[in-house]
C-alpha cells in the first residue's frame, strides 16, 4: 500500500492516514527504548514480530466481546486500524510484582501480588508518565466516571483471557501496559482498546526457567532479545517451528556474555 501522510510518529510505531475516514495505518518499527526514551536501540525484526502478536491478540479479545481499533493486518510491519481519540492515559495490570512496583514500594520482584492490580499512568514523556489516582483523572477530566469503569472493566476480563493464554504456553503474564480511546458517533462516545498488546508491553517470563522473554531483556541488557520475541511468536504458532528447540529456554551465553 503506498505511504498516506504521517499522522504521528511514537517510540514503536508510525500512525498514516488511512484508505477511508476514521481509520489509521499502524506501522510497527524496529526501535526499541527504556527509561521514557534515555535509552535507545534497535531489536532486528521487532516490529514483523509485535506486529503478528497484536493482530493474533486483538483479533482474539474481539472474539470474546472486547471492542478494540483492530481492522486486519496489511502486510508484515502495518496493520489498518479505526483513529480514536486517545485517552491520556497508560493502564497497567499487574499480576505479579516487577519493575516499578517493586521499586517504589520494596516488593521482593517475582513475588505474587494478592490480587490483580489496576494502576493509571498520565502519558506524557516530559513528566516521566507519573503515577496518578482515579481522582486525578477526574479532576483533570480525562476521563469520565463511566469511562473509567468501561476501561478497569475491560482491563480485567484482557488480563483473564490473556494469563489463560499465556499460560497454556507456560508463559506468566506478570504484569502489561493498555491504552484506551474514545470513538464517536454524533455526540456519543464509546471506549475501545487501542494502541497494540505485545512483548514492548507485556512482562512476559518462561514458567519453568523464569527467563524474561520481553523487553526487560532490552532494558537491562540480558541479551537475547530478538530470539526471546520470537520465542513468544513461536509459542503462540504464529511462527514455523522448523529449528528445533529455541534458544531462548537457554539464554547462558547472553549471561556469560555479560558476566550474569
């Protein structure tokens, strides 16, 4: 499909205007980056690879009643999408403690959490994407009350499909990132799933091994990050399995390359 003209361009993914009114091209590139962007890299064949993932997941959650952009894939980096109108804010689930909540709060990484955990997230770069309250969301009108349990509504029942999912692959979904936006008609507005759902934001770790088979693999320099994203493809048969046992169960040389 020939280039439209770029809407946005984002850490992951450039958004093009699409064939008809309403819809968007997403297309899903190699970058990769950590730390609101303090990092930055490339990860062969990222985008060929979440952009699979995200169809195969998006096209799954809307079998089961959860409305989100998600057309159909183009072509192997771009997908067609409907445009919303994006709430500013980063959902994340967490089901197993990890990354910041273990930082701010001293939680052992890896321990259980006693319930699955909703946080909200203002998107912005400048300020770091701070951690808000239900509160803020509201005094600042970002969303609204019934927005609000539309979105932690469908952020549980994706987080229980998904965690069935993963784990009839022995994977755990220790924690993942989602955002939301707002489709109109007329004056009405609905919430829908939006933006994609891949290992850039899931934390995803092998059951058995514990090895991370996500970006954590990037941003704390372990190594092994395109075999880890395809171990993930693979697993989920989005990938031929034609190379014999994968790699990624056994990541001791990206380890020893790093004295880990």
């Amino acid at each position: 499909m020939s280039r439209r003209r770029q809407i946005y361009e984002g850490k992951a993914k450039i958004l093009y205007e699409g064939p008809e009114p309403g819809t968007l091209i997403q297309y899903f590139k190699d970058d990769a980056t950590a730390f609101n962007a303090q990092k930055k890299g490339t990860i062969q064949g990222k985008g060929v690879i979440n952009n699979r993932i995200s169809e195969y997941v998006f096209t799954r959650l809307n079998h089961i009643g959860v409305p989100n952009h998600f057309i159909r894939r183009l072509n192997m980096r771009e997908q067609l999408v409907r445009q919303v109108e994006i709430i500013p804010i980063e959902v994340v689930v967490r089901n197993v403690a990890a990354g910041s909540i273990s930082k701010r709060l001293g939680i052992p990484e890896g321990e259980m959490l006693p319930h699955t955990l909703i946080e909200y997230y203002y998107k912005d770069d400048a300020l770091g994407d701070p951690l808000v309250a239900e509160e803020h969301i509201a005094c600042f009108g970002w969303a609204n009350h019934d927005e609000m349990q539309d979105i932690a509504a469908m952020a549980i029942r994706v987080n229980d499909f998904m965690a069935g999912m993963f784990a009839a692959i022995n994977i755990r979904l220790v924690d993942f990132k989602l955002e939301f936006g707002r489709i109109w008609d007329g004056d009405f507005s609905r919430v829908i799933l939006a933006d994609e759902i891949s290992p850039d934001g899931c934390r995803l770790w092998d059951m058995t091994t514990g090895e991370k088979l996500d970006k954590d693999r990037f941003r704390r320099d372990l190594g092994g990050e395109e075999e880890a994203y395809q171990e993930v493809a693979r697993r989920l048969g989005l990938l031929q399995d034609d190379a014999g046992p994968s790699e990624v169960l056994d990541l001791t040389k990206h380890r020893k390359l790093r004295g880990k």
